[in-house]
C-alpha cells in the first residue's frame, strides 16, 4: 500500500471548517493504507513570517493536539516537527543546487508578494524547495494538497524526475497529488468562506459558553419566526448538514419549510450537534493541551522513525552525489 504524507501548518488551533475540510479527509486517507502516514507540523515554514518563538511553540502544541484528538492513529502514522528532522534541510540544499531560479520566480507564494520584495525573504523563495525535501525524504507516494499547493507538487515532481534522469538512476519515488474534486467549502459565520483571516471561524474546541456565542453570532435572514424558510440559503443549516446524520438534516429542512420555525432554534440544534459530534474529540483536545509532555513523547518517537527513512533516501542521493553515507 502507498505512503501518505501532508504538512500541517501551525497556525494555531484548527477551526470547523479545518477539521471538515482538511483534518479529518487525511486521517480517512491514511486509514485507507496499511502503510504508515506521514503527518508533520511545517514549523520551519512558518518562519517565513512568524519569528516568535512563544507564538510558535503554543501553535505546534495546538494543532498537534488537534490532529491527535481527531483521531490520529499514533501506534501506526507518524506526528512530528519539521524541525525536528535535520535531513530535511540538508536535502533541501541537494535539491536547491538542481533547482533553475526561473522555475522559482514562477511560484504563486513568491509572485503574490514580489510586488514588494521588501518583505519577501529567501525562505519564502526557496519554499517549495523545501516543501519537495519534505515530501522526497521520505518516500511518499501519496500527498493531500489544496488546488492552491498543487503548483509546488509539480516542482517537486520535476525535481525528482530531474535529480533521478541526471544520474539515470531511481533515487526519489516521483509522488502523486491526491486532490479531492469535491472540496468541502465550510461558510463562516458571516457567510464566507469559514477563515481565520475573517475572524469569521467557529473553534469546535472552545468551552462551551463561548462556543455557543460564536454559533448565536451566524448571520441568518430577517425572516419572521411564522415563515417558511429557504435551509438551502441558510448557514445555519449548512453547517449542520455538515456535523449530522442524513436524516437529521432532513428534519430540519422540514422544519424550515414547515415554518414557525426560528433561526434561534435552529442555531440551538446546531450548538448542541457540534457539541454531540465532536464530544471525545474536546475531551482529548483538553487533555494533551494540558499535557503537553504527552505530545512530546509523541513527537519524539516518531521523529525516530521518520529518520530512519530519510536517512536511508538522503543516502541514495548522498552516494550518487559522491558524498560518504550518513
């Protein structure tokens, strides 16, 4: 069976729409696969513009929390930082040294921002060169990206095929995108695009009284309580479509189309479904953010394993590069 990889930015505690749309579509991918899942949080890319350290570690800290409260299958796939495993860079240096600069200055993360190269730094630059280490160090076959991150797999595909017809041997396994078709669009609370950036998100793992809050604060229509209602034009009943059964959903549709039936209501339901389907998920979530020493272990011994594989892949390129074995 083939071995899934995906990075995981650490930007904090993952929202509903993450959890739906991202989190938990890669733990049923890896579950697909007898073969052991590579899961790493991209802490070294997040230097490219986050530098604080406090920040940083209480986002690694959250999102691995999160990952492993939604079940993360730790006796099977690997949970690790980036930073945790030095051949990462080292390889990125090989792979920069075959990398052309035109093929760089290409990239959608570089050109959305080479407007002002002020701000742009060389991490942000190099990386796709580093996302293609992180992804060939290791073997992956398999790799979950959004349509926003499918550009930086094919670099990465074009540099395995490059470095492996360079020395007319098969040194990197040349890895395939997984890209869903149907990519679950979660609307926020305002009714975009659920976002961190619209500070328009719902945190499945805040307490409850302030989880309620942000449910109450969805923006529904001035439709009055005795009226019919469109679910379909309703984020309410979105989301909940999204957290319950078929058959719950239909009730509501009902409910709505019945009339005398009012938003306030429905964002009760809503409240009290997120609550019910993610009720072992914050329960776990609590225990490792107030246990962090556990995800520690957890980080360490699967960096242990992820090394064992990239040193062996980092030596395939070492010895045809001329460079003695690690």
């Amino acid at each position: 069976m083939a071995r899934v990889l995906t990075g995981i930015q650490s930007s904090g505690e993952p929202h509903l729409g993450n959890l739906l749309g991202a989190i938990l579509p890669a733990l049923e991918l890896a579950e697909q696969h007898q073969e052991s899942a590579f899961f790493f949080i991209a802490d070294l890319h997040s230097l490219t513009s986050r530098k604080d350290a406090q920040s940083l570690q209480k986002s690694t800290y959250e999102v691995a929390a999160a990952w492993l409260a939604c079940g993360l299958n730790t006796e099977k796939d690997l949970l690790y930082r980036q930073s945790d495993i030095p051949e990462v860079t080292e390889l990125m240096w090989y792979l920069a040294c075959f990398t052309p600069y035109g093929q760089l200055k290409k990239a959608h993360a570089f050109k959305e921002k080479s407007k002002n190269l002020g701000q742009v730094n060389a991490g942000l630059f190099t990386y796709p060169v580093l996302m293609a280490a992180d992804i060939l160090l290791y073997d992956a076959e398999i790799v979950p990206v959004g349509k926003d991150q499918k550009q930086h797999l094919e670099i990465t595909r074009d540099l395995a095929s490059r470095i492996n017809h360079f020395f007319n041997e098969s040194i990197f396994i040349i890895p395939e995108p997984h890209i869903r078709e149907q990519v679950m669009t979660i609307p926020g609370i305002d009714g975009r695009k659920m976002s961190k950036t619209y500070n328009n998100y719902i945190n499945v793992f805040w307490d409850e009284q302030r989880l309620r809050k942000q449910v109450f604060r969805i923006v529904t229509a001035p439709t009055p309580l005795e009226a019919p209602k469109d679910p379909d034009k309703c984020t309410v009943f979105h989301l909940y479509s999204l957290v319950a059964t078929a058959e719950e959903t239909e009730e509501l549709r009902k409910k709505y189309l019945n009339g005398g039936f009012g938003f306030k209501d429905a964002k009760e339901l809503l409240f009290g479904k997120i609550l019910e389907r993610f009720k072992e998920a914050r329960e776990k979530y609590r225990y490792f953010i107030e246990n962090p020493k556990e995800i520690d272990k957890i980080f360490q011994q699967s960096a242990e394993r992820a090394r064992e594989v990239a040193v062996k892949v980092l030596n395939r390129l070492r010895k045809a590069l001329g460079f003695p074995p690690r």
